[in-house]
C-alpha cells in the first residue's frame, strides 16, 4: 500500500519572518516532521513570501500548490501547513480557500487546528478565522488612541527629548 501524498504550504508575509522565528525553513521543517510521523509522503513544498492582501490568487506559491493539484486530478492530496494563520488572514478569504481545496478533494491538516466539518467545528472555525483581522484593528486601534501616537522616538524617549530641548534653547 502506498503512502498518501503530502503537499505543504508555508508563508512569511514580511522580509523579517523570512528569515527569523516563524520562518519559511522553520515551518517546513515542522510540517516536514508532522507528515513523517503521520506516515505521509512529501510530494511538494510551496514557499510564499507574501500576503495576498485577501486574494489567495495574488499568493504565487498558493497558486502553484492549486496549479499543481489541477495537473493531477486523480490524485488525492493532503495539505499541511503550520499554523492557521498562514492559511488565511481574514474570514471570507479563509472559506473561498477552503471551498478551494475541497473542489479538489484535498484535505486540510494543520499542525495548530483540527478541521472539523460539524456544525459546530464550523462555528469554531469561523471565530478563529475571524481572530486575526479583529486582532489587527484592535491592535491598530490601540496604537492609534496612544498619546504619543505618530511621533518620532526621539520625541518620545525623554532623555532624548530633553537633550533636543536644551540644543534648541
């Protein structure tokens, strides 16, 4: 019997994350470690290094994984990526993605979430889902309503700023 097959998506959207952390290398070897104990041959590793700004069609590595499973419609992949939200940032792009997958019978592994067709597990999916984009205004929110918002370091660091108020005097 053969093994099932494997395909892995990873995606930094900064430069930063390209290289530290949660890194494209990082999360491959993760989902690398995932499938070999799940008993699943790698066939495939596809490598985003951006966002798609809520279009999974504008990620070059997500449409080659889609291109991909297109090129072999009889096969049956299963899709492992690292963490929920370097599936989706944002709820409808996360559904229009996931009904992508499930066009091509492919099933959905992540290594931080256990995907659940219940009414329920879809309720649960909706919220974490739509967690990231919440998170994303609150936090630019908060950065906002800050008293010191918009202002340079130099003028909130107050040894700083006391030595640019002697300098001017």
């Amino acid at each position: 019997m053969s093994k099932p097959k494997a395909l892995i998506y990873c995606r930094v959207s900064s430069k930063g994350q390209e290289t530290e952390g949660h890194g494209l290398e990082s999360q491959e070897t993760r989902c690398r470690q995932y499938a070999d104990a799940k008993g699943y041959e790698v066939v495939a590793v596809f490598p985003d290094t951006m966002t798609g700004g809520g279009d999974f069609m504008k990620r070059p590595g997500l449409v080659a994984l889609l291109s991909f499973m297109d090129a072999q419609p009889d096969e049956t992949f299963i899709v492992v990526f690292d963490d929920l939200k370097r599936f989706a940032r944002d709820r409808d792009f996360h559904f229009r993605l996931r009904e992508a997958f499930r066009a091509r019978n492919a099933t959905l592994e992540c290594l931080n979430y256990r995907f659940d067709d219940s009414p329920e597990g879809e309720f649960m999916e909706t919220i974490f889902a739509a967690q990231t984009p919440a998170r994303q205004r609150g936090q630019r929110d908060r950065e906002a309503s800050r008293p010191d918002h918009g202002l340079q370091q130099h003028d909130r660091d107050p040894e700083i700023r006391g030595k640019n108020r002697t300098a001017r005097a």
